[in-house]
C-alpha cells in the first residue's frame, strides 16, 4: 500500500475513530459534533499545509453535518429523515453533473487513492454505473420522503434501513460484479 493510501485512508479513519470513542464514553449527538469538528480540523490542516482536499474528505464532512442534524432531530420523528433525504438528493445530483461531465462517479470517489482495480478501465465503459448509483439515491430520497409525508415512523426506518446498508452492499457488488466484466472484457480483445 503505498504512502497516498496510508494517509487517505488515516484521514477518513480519524472522524470515524473518534466519533467512536466519543460515543462510548459521551453520548451520540457530542461524538458528531466531535467528529465533526475533526473533520473540518483535517481540511483545515491540509489547506493550511497547501495540500489538495480530498473529495471523500469533503463528502465526509458534508455526511457528518447532516447526521448531526438527523440526531438532534432525533425527537422530532417529522425531522428525523430530512437531513437524510437532502444528503440523498446531494448525492444523486453530484453524480448526475459527474454523467453529464461524462465521468465516472467510481473514478471520480477513488481519485485520491492509488487504485490500479479501476486504471485499467475507461471512464466511458464504466458511465452506465453512474445511472445505477443514480436510481440507488433517488429510491432511498423518494422512500423516505414519502415515508416522512404519509407513513409511521416506524415503518419508514426499516424501508430506510432496508434501502441502506444491505442495499449499498448489493449495488457496489453489481458495480464490482459490471467493472471485473468489464475488465476481462478489455483483457479478451487487448
């Protein structure tokens, strides 16, 4: 693993360890706000260090603030979904400036890192994937919206939770699963 991923990989670890911590020894709302502030504290450092921030860094600060906002509104079962909905809508529409840009949105997260899985292939074979990620945000702003507006809370945090981790777990596998095609694809006629 070269030097670049060591450091990438340690500035996106330090908001999630110490948001961790905070929370075991603390309470859920501090240890955002807390990772929150070492987030912007390593943007911070590395502009003061005339360093490029990163874009995870920058899409990690922007999650933290808006789960900041969905624990505070944790009271409020009206509230509790906005901010997700928002990042959602964020997202969707960041990916779809990156498609009509004709980039890749995996190139585009894993820049930062020394990735050789994704140098072999070209931005162009990859594009359908951002349609997918698309499809994938969407879903989960318009579940949740019409979950906020017209269903119980409890019901809307098992669609949400359904359209979460399991669902982000089953589109990177296609992602992964539509790249290695298209690699062998490349390999068979290179």
């Amino acid at each position: 693993m070269s030097r670049n991923n060591i450091k990438q990989i340690t500035y996106m670890l330090l908001p999630a360890v110490t948001f961790y911590i905070c929370y075991l020894f603390i309470n859920i709302l501090y240890a955002t706000a807390i990772a929150a502030l070492i987030a912007t504290g390593v943007i911070v450092f590395n502009l003061a260090k005339h360093r490029k921030v990163a874009n995870t860094q920058l899409l990690g600060l922007l999650s933290l603030l808006l789960s900041f906002a969905a624990v505070y509104n944790t009271g409020n079962e009206n509230l509790y979904f906005v901010p997700s909905i928002i990042s959602n809508f964020i997202t969707a529409s960041l990916i779809f400036i990156l498609t009509m840009k004709r980039k890749s949105v995996l190139h585009y997260a894993v820049k930062e890192f020394d990735s050789q899985f994704l140098e072999s292939v070209d931005e162009r074979d990859v594009i359908m994937l951002n349609y997918l990620w698309i499809a994938f945000f969407v879903l989960k702003m318009v579940a949740r919206t019409i979950g906020v507006l017209w269903l119980d809370f409890s019901v809307v945090y098992w669609v949400s939770f359904a359209l979460g981790d399991p669902m982000n777990i089953a589109v990177v596998a296609l992602s992964v699963f539509y790249i290695r095609k298209k690699i062998a694809a490349s390999a068979d006629t290179g």
